[in-house]
C-alpha cells in the first residue's frame, strides 16, 4: 500500500513501532473480552487498549509529520526517545493490568509510587521534546507545504502539548473524576464519567489536535487565517471541556443502561 510505504520511508523506527503499537491494541482487546481481571469494576484490559491504540495513532502521525524535516542527529534522538518511553508506559501499564492493579495514581507502595512518577517524568520529557518538534516547524523552510496544511501541523503540536500537560493535573489530583471517586459510572470504552467531571475529556480533546488540525488544514481550509480560526476554536472547545469538568459537572449524562459501562 502507497501510504504504508511512505510511513515508511519517513521515519522507520517509528513505523515499525506503529505497527507494534497496533498489535498491542489487538491483543488487549482480546484480553478484555475473555480474561476475569478487573480494575474499578471493569476489564483490566480496557486501559491497555486505549494506551495502544493512541500511542499507534501518536506513532504514525509523527512519523508523517518528521518525514517534512530536515533529518538531523536531533530528529533520530526525537524518535528513540520517544519509543523508549512509551514502550516504558505501554510495558508497565500492561503488567499492572495482568495483575489487576492500577497503574496511573498507585502509590498503595514505594515501588508503586515510584513507577507512577517516573512514567509522569518519562512522558514530561517527551512531551517536550514534541515541543522541539513543533519549534522545528515554525523555523524551518518548508516552501512545499500548504500554508494552511503548514499551519494545522504547528498549532496541532501546540494544542498537544498544552493537553499533554494537563495530564499533570489529574496526576497531582491522583483522580480523574472530579466530584467523585473514580470507578462511578461512564461511557463504554471511554469510560468518561455520566455522573461527575472527568479530566480526561480535555486531555483527549486537546491532545488530538494534533490530528484534527493537520487535517482540517490540508482538506478543508485553503488560507492560514482559516485555520488558525478553527484552532482558537477547538482551544476553546477543549479548555471549555476542562473547565465544565473541573466544577464536576459530567460531558454527557446518564442515558441508558445499555449505553454505560462501570467508569475506569
């Protein structure tokens, strides 16, 4: 396929672990189906699954977006970087879901406490290494690409890092319900909470801008004010979202019961 070859031939390392990444999602799907372990009520596998499955999408779309720069040393220690430390989270956080332990907020001992903040300082450092990325992309010549395309790829990286940090409030707050502990009953899959606020809507939200923006730039706006517009809006949308969580209130309330499943 055209486009697998050209993910390819843009940044292999992290093509390959595009691919490793997708596996791991098929995996613990499967596991959520048939293993009995649980966590908060539901399948200790559904975490795993969300991790694989955004850091599969994460994965490829900066394989894309790397492929437009200049190939220097500082490109290559991006991409190992990178795949060091989400093979870190993606590796512990699966163990702990063997176990039927949390992974994210334990500090139930020193070992665990220790964990959870280093996969908080490992996924700090890439956060700000995407940030060099993004920098890259407003100091490099790249006359080839459509302003508005050019434009979606630099405010997208700017929107994930801000919601990537975001993910330190829930840290510190070692919850992310607010108005209730977690486990209260959300979504299937997403598990987002119908009862109170969830911070992780926002972070979500946010941080997938990094493939709403580019896209809407190259597909749907031909000038750069367009985007840039958009982005203002989804900033709103996502900071909006964080707020309403923030006061406890839930995105989308209970509906029926067939459409919720136990909150992670």
């Amino acid at each position: 396929m055209e486009l697998l070859q050209e993910l390819s031939s843009r940044n292999y390392p992290l093509y390959v672990f595009g691919w490793i990444s997708l596996i791991g999602t098929i995996a613990c799907m499967f596991m959520s189906f048939y293993s009995p372990t649980e966590v908060n009520g539901i399948s200790a596998w559904i975490k795993p699954t969300k991790f694989f499955l955004s850091t599969f999408i994460f994965t490829w779309s900066m394989t894309w977006y790397l492929g437009y720069l200049k190939q220097t040393p500082a490109i290559s220690i991006y991409t190992w970087l990178t795949i060091a430390v989400l093979a870190f989270e993606l590796i512990y956080i699966t163990l702990k879901a063997a176990q039927g332990h949390l992974s994210h907020f334990n500090i139930s001992s020193s070992f665990n406490g220790f964990m959870f903040s280093m996969m908080g300082l490992a996924i700090s450092l890439m956060t700000l290494a995407t940030l060099y990325i993004g920098i890259l992309f407003f100091i490099e010549p790249l006359p080839d690409l459509p302003t508005s395309y050019l434009w979606g790829i630099r405010l997208g990286i700017i929107l994930f890092i801000i919601f990537a940090f975001e993910g330190g409030l829930m840290g510190a707050r070692l919850a992310h319900t607010v108005g209730a502990p977690d486990g209260s009953p959300g979504l299937k899959f997403l598990n987002w909470s119908v009862t109170h606020g969830d911070l992780r809507i926002a972070h979500f939200i946010g941080m997938h801008a990094l493939q709403v923006l580019p896209l809407l730039g190259f597909y749907v706006f031909s000038s750069s004010r367009g985007i840039i517009i958009i982005s203002m809006l989804y900033l709103l949308l996502a900071t909006g979202v964080l707020v309403q969580a923030l006061m406890g209130k839930p995105l989308l309330k209970r509906v029926t019961k067939s459409e919720l499943a136990t909150h992670h």
